[in-house]
C-alpha cells in the first residue's frame, strides 16, 4: 500500500469537514453525540486549523484515496509561557484502512515531524484507540512513555526525537 500524508490546504478543507462526519459517527459509540438539525455533528474548531500557527491539519492517502486525517496541535504551558507540547486533537483512520499498519506508520510519521514534548489522551471507553495507542506509543518510544488517567480520559505522556534521530 502507497501511503501519503500531506498538509491539508485550504481547498481541501471540505474533505476534512466530511471525514469529521465520519469520526464522529464512530466516536457516538462511546460519546454521547447528537447529529444537529441539518443531521450533521459538525466540528466548531476546523476553521482555525487554516489560522492559528499552532494548529496543523493533514490529511492520509492510502493508493491515492482519501483513508483519514490527523489534526495536531501544538499547546503552550499557560503557567510558564515557554513550556509547550503538541498533542493528536482527532486522529481518523476509515475503517476499511485499520489493522492495516497505515495508522501506525502515519502516527509514527507525525510524532518524527513535530520533535518535542508530546501528550496523546483518549477516552477510557474508547477500547480500540487505547489499544492502538498504547501499543503505537510503546513501540515509537520502545516503551519510554507516562501514561496516567483523568477525568474519564487515558494520556500518555513521551518526547519525540527530530527526524535523523529516529529510525
């Protein structure tokens, strides 16, 4: 399989907000989600993926078909003002792409682009992405990773190397 993960442009902004439609139908199982009066769940922060400087949106080609995105974010300590970390804000695989290793290398691929302090968290309810995530960190930090729990939410916890440093 030919995987692509490119920065989203603005013109592709609309296949982003229709993959979200995706995401989220998947995450009702473990959310409590209501679609709105148009039947849609919308997503209130996508506009300013294209107009924060911390926010960056990329979108997954598996054989030159759209398989996903990832919406990354990079956040500042508030307390210190110098501290920050960057952390997955939605990661969306489509299902026919999962247990395939594509998530596992696009993941792998984001963290090598963004070298710094990480945190990845996900709901405790949400099985299948505490089992992806926990084995995908495990094996890109070959096991040097926190991971704690709060308010209904798992985070682990890792720093990641700059490109030429990772293999």
């Amino acid at each position: 399989m030919n995987i692509a993960l490119k920065k989203a442009a603005l013109e592709e902004k609309t296949v982003i907000r229709n993959l979200l439609e995706l995401y989220n139908h998947d995450f009702s199982e473990c959310m409590d989600l209501d679609v709105d009066e148009q039947g849609q769940y919308g997503y209130p922060y996508l506009d300013e993926y294209w107009t924060d400087q911390d926010r960056f949106p990329f979108l997954i080609q598996a054989d030159g078909k759209w398989a996903g995105f990832v919406l990354v974010r990079k956040i500042t300590d508030e307390h210190s003002r110098t501290a920050c970390y960057y952390s997955i804000a939605e990661f969306f695989i489509m299902r026919k792409f999962r247990r395939s290793g594509l998530g596992k290398t696009i993941a792998h691929q984001i963290f090598r682009m963004f070298p710094g302090n990480w945190e990845v968290f996900w709901l405790a309810a949400n099985l299948p992405a505490q089992q992806f995530w926990r084995k995908t960190i495990s094996e890109y930090t070959a096991g040097d990773y926190q991971e704690k729990e709060a308010d209904g939410n798992v985070y682990q916890t890792f720093v990641s190397l700059p490109q030429e440093e990772d293999s």
